[in-house]
C-alpha cells in the first residue's frame, strides 16, 4: 500500500496542528531561547492515506540543529515523514530555506521532510515514504 503523499499529509489536521505546535515552540522571537523543534509523523495500514495520522515530537534542538535520527516506534504504524523548524529569523541574516543537510539527509531517509519556516512550509526529499507502508516501521531505508 502507498504511504500517503507529502501534498495528503501537509493537508492532515493533525499535521497541520503538529506543525503550528512546533513553530509556536521554537520561539523565534526569543533570541536567548529560540530553536528547532519538530518529529515525527506515522501512518497506519489499516486506516491508509486516509486514515491514522499520528505525530511524535523529538527532544528539542539547538538553535540551528535539531535530531531526527531516532524515530520512536509506533505499533501498527510506519513512520511516513519528519517535520521540523527552522527558528532563526531571516531579519538576523540566516536563510530560512531548507539547508543542504536537509536535502542530503531526506533523500538518505526515504521519507519526505518538512521543513517549517518563517517562509511556509518546505518540503524536501522524495514525495512519500519510499516502498509503501511496509519493511522496518521506522526510516525504510
Ligand atoms: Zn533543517
């Protein structure tokens, strides 16, 4: 079975509220405090691309790094995304785009990344979870 497209889940509202949660965490106007926050999002078979969405969030990150090398199991369901922020604000010089890293590293994950900003929403790497909900429930390559 497919995994749901990056386009499904960005229109999910349990992405979309996972999304705001992290943005609103990562306080970007605080400039002692500010810093990436984000996860993991997880579909069920059962359910399909239309179905279950569950998020789990990662430990917080630094002000330009945040770790997303181990998602936490969710039984039943395959990890199908990763999201994160990036909390640096452009008005300081930093671009919020997606880095080279981000590019690098989500194609190396088989799951689409997203990538939020003070621009929107980014996304990067291949468009879904590559090979289907099926294979190891966590990064499937
Ligand atoms: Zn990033």
């Amino acid at each position: 079975m497919d995994a749901p497209s990056a386009a499904e889940l960005e229109a999910n509202p349990v992405v979309q509220a996972a999304f705001a949660a992290a943005w609103a965490n990562s306080l970007i106007d605080d400039p002692q405090f500010r810093h990436e926050e984000g996860g993991y999002i997880y579909c069920d078979p059962a359910t399909g691309d239309t179905g279950d969405v569950v998020v789990r969030r990662a430990r917080p990150g630094g002000m330009l790094y945040l770790n997303l090398d181990s998602p936490p199991t969710v039984p039943g369901s395959y990890l199908v995304a990763t999201y994160h922020t990036h909390a640096f604000p452009s008005a300081l010089g930093h671009d919020p785009s997606p880095s080279s890293d981000d590019y690098e590293e989500a194609d190396g994950s088989g799951v689409p990344w997203f990538v939020g900003t003070e621009a929107g929403v980014f996304v990067v790497g291949p468009d879904r979870r590559v090979g289907g909900l099926t294979g190891p429930p966590g990064y499937p390559i």
